[in-house]
C-alpha cells in the first residue's frame, strides 16, 4: 500500500494518541466497572493524555441494566480531559432505550461518524444490525440468526452452524456503506476504522455478515491502515494487504481480571500499543 501522496503533514509531525476501551460491560450481570472506569480515567489524564478516548460497544447493558447505569458509568468515562467517542454494541443497542436512548444519554446524535484529528482520519462504524433494514434494538437482540447464517468473510464464505452461539453476527447496512465509500473518497488522510465487530480476525459468528464487502472497500481506498474492534474481546492482531486488524481485551468481559484498556499511539511509521491488565501490547512498523 502507497501512502506517499497522502503525506501531507511533513515527517514527524504526524503522531498521535488514543485511550481504548471496549466491552466494559457495566452493570451486566449487575456487575460494577466503576473503580476499574476510575483507573483508566485517572491514567489518562495523569499520564498518558491523549488527543480523544473511545469505547468500543458494549459499554453497559444487559437485561436488568437501565440509562442510569449508563449514566453512571458515562459520568465517569467524561471525566477523560480529552474528547469521548462511542461506537454502538450489540448489547448497548438492546438494553434499556435501545440505540437511541443511549444516544440521549450520553449526549450525542451519531450511530456512524468520522472526523478528522492531527493528520490522520477516524471513522466509527455501527455494526449493530442483525440484518438489512433491522438494527440490533429491544425488540431485536438477534435471536432471530438461527443457524446457518450466510456470512461473507474476507478470508471465505460459510455458514453458521448450531454448535455456533446465536446473536452474535453484525451487518454493515447499504446506508452505511455508501457512507463509508464516499468518506473515504473524501479524505487523503491516513484513515482508522473503529467497529463493534471484529474484522477480518476472530470466530466467524462474531463477526459481521458482509465483513468480504467492508475489507474491499478499505483495501480499495488505499488509505485504511488500522482497524480496532471488541465484541469478542481477546488480543488478537491480523496484518493483512497493508492493513492492521486488532480485537483488544474487554474491561469487563472475557476476562480472568476486570480493568483492561489500550493506549494507543501512531506516527508517520509505527502503531504503538501499550496494554493494562490483559491487554496485550505491540510495536508494529507501518
């Protein structure tokens, strides 16, 4: 991949500084993220300072969870000092108010956005559909994927089968592609994609049904270097045709000890993470 015509800042001022979190979980189960929410809070505005932070979905949920735990838990995510962004789960999308009450909640009127920040450019894709035309919602948790499910992955078609747990497939929907086919058509920066759903990496029942379509699209645009993704939130990292695939630890699932998060930081040449807790850390050259 050739990123010479997009180097428009000159070497060494491009670099920049992220804080992630993903699959929080607070008030799953009734269990509280609170203290760990505290910790990543505190090291981010005491050590690392990052230009923004994001959460990766599932930031609260479940079936006895409600706005107040979000807000809750959103209050102490906003005390980052650097911009907050969110990018929908699967289970933020059908508890409590569904995808628009967690936009009023924590203040914002996107489920799809991009921007633009120190040279590079950012875009927050919502993979929390089940299928066209039926967002992930209260009344759609996706028990409807019954096996097999046809899934159209960048390394092979296949199906779902029923030793496969239900629920758990995201859908890009047309709307959505069209947007990202044209924002990147837009840019000439440097572009990272944030997703709920793994791409390109991790169990195929995890991940998004038309995942072949959205890689095509980034390895197309020549601009896409970096993609990070929870969902089924193990370490896991993929480079594939120029691009750099991450699932990062959940905070609060899938885990043997609460607290995960990642600090990410990329300039001109590298993608440098360093993890807390479970998270695994690495050094990539771009």
């Amino acid at each position: 991949m050739h990123f010479s015509a997009l180097r428009e800042e000159r070497r060494g001022k491009m670099r920049i500084k992220f804080g992630v979190v993903t699959d929080v979980h607070h008030a799953d189960k009734g269990q509280d993220l609170t203290n760990y929410m505290m910790a990543f809070v505190k090291d981010m505005n005491q050590n690392f300072h990052p230009d923004f932070v994001i959460e990766l979905g599932d930031f609260y949920g479940g079936v006895s969870a409600t706005k107040e735990d979000l807000r809750h838990i959103d209050r102490i995510f906003k005390g980052c000092e650097a911009p907050t962004y969110y990018v929908f789960g699967n289970v933020d999308s059908w508890s409590d108010g569904g995808k628009e009450g967690f936009k009023e909640t924590v203040g914002i009127d996107y489920t799809w956005y991009s921007f633009d920040m120190r040279g590079f450019h950012f875009i927050l894709l919502d993979g929390a559909w089940t299928e066209e035309g039926k967002s992930i919602s209260p009344d759609n948790h996706g028990e409807a994927q019954v096996p097999p499910v046809y899934l159209r992955l960048a390394d092979g078609d296949r199906f779902t089968t029923p030793d496969d747990p239900i629920g758990h497939v995201g859908h890009i929907p047309n709307q959505d592609i069209q947007r990202l086919k044209e924002d990147l058509a837009a840019t000439q920066k440097r572009s990272i994609v944030f997703c709920h759903y793994p791409i390109n990496l991790g169990p195929h029942w995890a991940r998004l049904d038309n995942e072949a379509e959205i890689v095509e699209i980034f390895e197309k645009s020549e601009k896409v270097i970096a993609v990070f993704a929870g969902h089924h939130p193990l370490c896991r990292y993929k480079e594939d045709n120029g691009i750099h695939y991450f699932t990062l630890q959940g905070m609060g699932q899938n885990c043997e000890r609460f607290g995960s998060y990642a600090k990410v930081v990329i300039t001109e040449n590298k993608i440098i993470i360093n993890g807390e807790a479970e998270q695994t850390s690495y050094d990539i050259s771009l």
